[in-house]
C-alpha cells in the first residue's frame, strides 16, 4: 500500500519566506501537499494526492478572530485555499493557473506592509531576552548561568539577523518603487 | 507617515484609485476583485492580500466606510469625504491624460 503521510524535516530562516514558497510549490508537483508545519518549524507534514502543481504564496498577519474571518473570506472568494496558520505565518495555496494572478500581493506597496508586520513582531522579541539577560545572571550557578548567556546570545543573534534581514527587503522593496 | 499618501494633493497608487473607483456603490470585497481587473480592462488585478491592507488603509483614513455586514462578508463603500478625495484625483488626472494626449501625437 502506498504510503499516504510524510513527514520532512527542512530548515528556512525567518526571512526565507519565498524559498519556503517555492520548496512547498516543487513538493506539490511531486505530489505531496502540506497539511501541518511542527511546533518548531523544522518539520512539515505533507499528504500524498495528485500531483496537483500548487502555487503557495505566505503573508504574515495576527489578527483578531472576527478580523481573521473577514480576511479569509477575501482569499476564499480569490480562490485560495488557507492550508494553515503557524505563528502568524499564514500558508496560501490555489492550483497554478497563470503566474500574473497567481499572487496575493499585486503591488510593492502591500508586500512591504507584509515585512513591516514582520519586522513589529521579530523586533518585540529584542528587549525581552535583554531583560532576562541582565536581571537575572547573579542568581544561578555558573554552569547553569553559562548555559543561559550562550541560549540568550544565540537567540538574539537569530533574531537580530532576521530583523536585519527582513529590514533589507524592505528597502528593496523601496528602491524598486 | 503613508497614511498621508492618499489624503494629500500627491497622486493615488493606482490600486488605490481602482478601489475608490469600484466603491462608488456598496460592494463586498470580493466584488470589488473581479470589477476592478474588469473595468481596467483586465491591467490591473489586486490580490487579496493587498485588497485587505487597502480596505484596512482607507477605512482608517476615513475614506470608505462598511456599509454593511451579514456574517463574515463585509461591503464597504465611499464616504463623503472619500468621494471628495476621489473627485480631485480624477480631475487631476484629466488633466494629465489631456495633456499627454496634445504630445502623444508628436511621438508616434
């Protein structure tokens, strides 16, 4: 019997929104279609079916539900299909038809509206793990508090390169107006 | 800072102006999707992703207002002020299109 599930362990950065697009579009012409992304982000799960090519396309978006609702239905009714939602990421996909009305965002305006939600978001997370980092250190063992500088550096260099990354396409998007 | 863009004497995006044109009645906004690629003569289509942040945009500007609701369909439509803010643009660009049209002939 054929397998009917898979689950495939990929890594993106934050900023790698379109390489996501275009990996989930190659896996559907495979025949295999999202159904979930894991907690982390590191493994998504994918259905068998028909190899349908799918055209994804992200936007990023928190919303109220009410708000949530209206939003969908706008896609809904544009023929896109809302495969899930993963920490504000919102996944889109419709059957490929023609490369000009196959896009969410028609104009550079919106798309840079997209990465300034990005952008709120990710910068939010900064001050917090520089809080955590000075207030707390005197209080633990060294070992542990080791364990802690290097956990509290990591995170703010991923999320200092992706602030700083997203922060670029911005000003590409700019330029290119 | 962009809310400025639409209010202030400076020309509209042309998403901006199609939306504007579209709500001169009540319409949902899926409707406003398929009007606008049809009276542009299919040159301007608006994803849904941008219809929403333009609707958000112009309601928060006062420029279109809902109009009404049944479950999760909305339909907006201009405010006073919106159809003010539209009949300048569109006087504006009468005047561009008059004026490109006196040189269009010498360039062909």
């Amino acid at each position: 019997m054929e397998k009917q599930e898979k689950n495939t362990f990929k890594c993106f950065w934050p900023w790698e929104d379109l390489k996501r697009e275009a990996w989930l579009r190659a896996m559907s012409q495979q025949g295999w279609h999202l159904k979930s992304i894991g907690f982390l982000g590191l493994t998504y799960t994918f259905s068998a079916g028909e190899k349908v090519e799918y055209v994804y396309q992200l936007d990023f978006l928190t919303e109220s539900a009410q708000k949530m609702e209206e939003y969908l239905e706008l896609f809904d009714a544009a023929g896109w299909e809302h495969v899930l939602s993963w920490n504000g990421w919102q996944h889109f996909r419709k059957r490929f038809e023609d490369e000009d009305k196959d896009q969410i965002f028609t104009d550079n305006q919106s798309k840079i509206q997209k990465y300034k939600r990005v952008l709120m978001t990710y910068s939010l997370f900064l001050p917090t793990y520089m809080i955590v980092f000075f207030a707390k250190m005197e209080r633990y063992p060294p070992w542990f508090a080791t364990l802690l500088v290097t956990v509290f550096v990591l995170t703010t260099l991923y999320v200092g390169a992706s602030v700083l990354m997203v922060a670029l396409r911005i000003r590409q998007l700019e330029k290119e107006e | 800072m962009a809310k400025e863009k639409i209010s202030k004497p400076g020309l509209m995006t042309e998403t901006t102006y199609y939306i504007l044109l579209s709500l001169v009645e009540p319409l949902h906004g899926y409707v406003v999707m398929q009007k606008v690629e049809e009276i542009s003569y299919g040159t301007v289509t608006i994803g849904p992703g941008t219809l929403y942040g333009a609707f958000s945009k112009l309601e928060n500007d006062g420029l279109i207002e809902v109009f009404s609701q049944e479950s999760r369909r909305k339909s907006y439509c201009l405010t006073s002020k919106g159809k003010q803010v539209l009949a300048d643009q569109i006087k504006k660009f009468s005047i561009m299109t008059e004026n490109g049209n006196k040189v269009l002939k010498h360039l062909t």
